[in-house]
C-alpha cells in the first residue's frame, strides 16, 4: 500500500493547542532521579507504562514512510494521549531519522502535558532505538539527549536462528556484547532498555543469563519481543513468568511486552505478558508495524479500562484522544483501518441489525460494552441498511444515536 500523493491535513483537526495550556513549572522537578528506585516502584506497581512505537516500528510497515512535521504532530498527539514512553525513531538509520528524533525530543520531550486527572504531568520519556554497537548508540544518545527522559533502547538477538544465521556470533560472544553495549550505553544514558531480538524463540534458560548480565551492566527496562509473532498467549505468559522468576534482579526491573501480530495474537500474548507481571507494553495506534502489524495501542488499553475485574491494572492513557490519534495516523502514514477493527474501526460502535438497533434504542448497553465517547466519538451509529427496522431512523435521535443511512 502506498501513500497518495496528496494528503489532505486538516490544520483545524490537529493542530488546536486548546486543553494543551499549561502553568510555567519548572521541568527540571519531571527528571527521573533514581531510575533503578523508579524501576523498582513501577514494577511492584498496578499501573501498565505504555511505550508506543508508532514512529519507529509503525514507521517500518511497508509504504508508510511520515515526513518529519508529520512526525512532529503525531508525537504531539501521542503525548496528549497521554503515552508513558515514545520511541521516536531509529537514530543510526539515516540522518533524517536523527533529526526527526531530537525535535520531538526537544520539543514534545521538554514540554508538560495534562494527564489523565487534569494534573500538570511529566513529559514523556523519548526512547532512540539502537542495534548493540558503539556508533548505533552514540546516534541515540546524540538524539534523545535533550529530552527531559531521554532513554537509550538497544538491542541484539538470542534465538539460535539469528545468532547463527543472522549475527555469526557464538552465545558467549553475545552474553560479551550485551554486557559492553548495556554498560556503554548506560555511561550516557540513565534509563536504558534492552531487548533479546526475537526473545519468542529464544532459549528461556539463555535468555535468563542474557538478562541477568543486561541487568548488572545497568539497564533497568527489559523488553521480551516475539518478534516474528510466533508465540500464543500461554506461552508468552508464561516465558515472561519463568524470565521475572529466575533472572536475579528480575522482581526489581520493568519487563516489558513486544508482540507482532502474524497470528492475530498480539493483543491476546501482549495481556497475558502482563498479567505475569510485565509493567509496560509496546504498542502502535492501529496495530501498524512491520508484516501484521505490532499489539494495538487502543486494543490493550481498553482492554484494562473495560474489565478491570480481570486485570485489575490502570494505564495512563487518556482514552478520550485514541480516536483523534487513530484518525491522525491512519491519514498520515495512508494506511487505511480495516472496517470490523476492535476499537477505531469506522464499524466499531455502528449497529445495522434490525433486533440490535431496537435494543440499543431501549438501552444502549444490550449491544454496547463501551461508549463511543470513552474513545473521543460523540456517539453511537444506527446504521439504516437492510438490516434495520422500520422504525429505528425516528427513534434514533431521541436517544442520542446517529441514524446514518
Ligand atoms: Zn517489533
């Protein structure tokens, strides 16, 4: 799919700073002290940190390439949405790339927002994605330094598969690399992730080694991927489990979920990751990403926010902004939403059978778990098609349901 050639922005859509006014503080009170304390309190804690990566590993889907204002506006709506971290870009990539990272770590890294109480609240941390080599990481560094958290986030792969055929590097050499790059990126950077690339098919009893050196060479976020979108939820679950139980220091660092979504499971593995305890989830708005996409951004937050009697987790997410962001970057990458999609599907709150529109009409809840307006629609659709009833287009205004025919 490419993108057409003349996007339409609608400047008054995106751009109005309305809710945006925020009282001068001083933004020096927002920088994480103790990020190791930080670490330790996010993990013994109910609430899910959202990492979005929308414009990095969104960025990577086929024929979704964002010029860099577009970039810029997208990361100002993801900080409105209220995103706990946002992986900016891959720095080493080009230089494009590095500037597109440290604008929005200049800008939307060093700004306040409002947060979900009404609250003046932290900017979000900007993350610069880096393979596990020295020059990779000074890129990251060079462009996420003037956020107010700026995180380092660099990776390299433990499966067989990509050991052998991929890096020619033997388990030690790799157990070597992680240690160095970890340390080295943390001699720049306080808050550093690390990442086991493809973690899903990975040996769990290696991958425990790799991260317990990960951890004493300093990072303080581990990142399990299933990069191919192989595991299912059990199996994902229970990886997460077996790595948080056995790798020393495990209980006192953020794990964290990266799913890719080849067998529509990303969603599913990415709430079974965390109900073993991971405490931040990567995510894209719309699920788009590389191949099937990456575990949807409003798909697992809503998941927490409609049954918290099953999760008993909290985000940080303004639930109110997913649509305007969805909107957003449906248009700019010119990746169209698929109808029937869970949540920002155009389908997602339409009703058009004829014995669901009377229900909706006499209580919105017998075809509804949520409300259109928790997502930032103002209502609810009757759709009048050959499915309806007669009498469902009258009624529908009265109840504050849109008839559209
Ligand atoms: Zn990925």
């Amino acid at each position: 799919m490419s993108k057409p050639a003349s996007v339409e922005h609608d400047e008054q859509t995106y751009t109005d700073g309305g809710s945006d006014e925020i009282p001068a503080v001083d933004i020096e009170q927002f920088r994480i002290q103790d990020q190791a304390a930080y670490a330790r309190n996010v993990a013994g804690d109910n609430v899910v940190l959202v990492f979005d990566t929308t414009l990095r590993d969104g960025e990577q889907s086929p024929g979704a390439t964002l010029h860099i204002q577009e970039k810029l506006e997208i990361a100002q709506q993801l900080a409105r949405l209220g995103v706990d971290i946002m992986e900016a870009g891959f720095p080493a990539a080009s230089p494009g790339d590095l500037e597109a990272v440290r604008r929005i770590a200049n800008t939307v890294g060093c700004k306040p927002r409002r947060g979900k109480q009404g609250e003046v609240a932290a900017p979000p941390v900007i993350a610069g994605l880096a393979r596990a080599n020295k020059h990779d990481i000074d890129k990251a560094w060079e462009a996420v330094q003037g956020a107010v958290r700026p995180r380092i986030h660099t990776f390299l792969a433990t499966s067989d598969i990509h050991m052998e055929h991929k890096l020619r590097m033997s388990r030690d050499e790799v157990l070597e690399t992680v240690g160095d790059m970890v340390q080295y990126a943390r001699s720049l950077c306080s808050d550093v992730e690390f990442s086991p690339e493809d973690g899903g098919r990975s040996d769990p009893e290696f991958l425990v080694k790799v991260l317990e050196i990960a951890i004493q060479a300093g990072a303080t976020t581990l990142n399990i991927p299933d990069t191919v979108g192989f595991t299912t939820p059990e199996e994902y679950g229970a990886l997460i489990h077996y790595l948080r139980e056995n790798t020393p220091g495990g209980k006192d660092v953020i794990f964290s979920c990266h799913c890719h979504n080849d067998l529509g499971l990303a969603t599913a593995n990415t709430l079974a990751g965390v109900q073993n305890g991971a405490r931040q989830i990567e995510v894209t708005i719309n699920g788009i990403g590389e191949r099937a996409g990456n575990t949807s951004l409003e798909e697992t937050v809503m998941a927490l926010h409609v049954r918290p009697q099953t999760y008993h987790l909290d985000s940080n997410i303004i639930t109110q902004e997913i649509h305007r962001a969805s909107d957003m970057v449906s248009r700019y990458t010119g990746m169209v939403i698929q109808p029937n999609k869970a949540i920002v599907g155009a389908n997602a709150f339409a009703h058009e059978a004829g014995i669901h529109q009377d229900g909706m009409l006499k209580h919105k809840r017998t075809y509804e778990i949520m409300d259109a307006s928790t997502i930032g629609l103002n209502t609810s659709k009757l759709v009048l098609g050959k499915h309806s009833g007669k009498h469902a287009g009258q009624k529908a205004g009265e109840h504050g349901l849109s008839p559209e025919p």
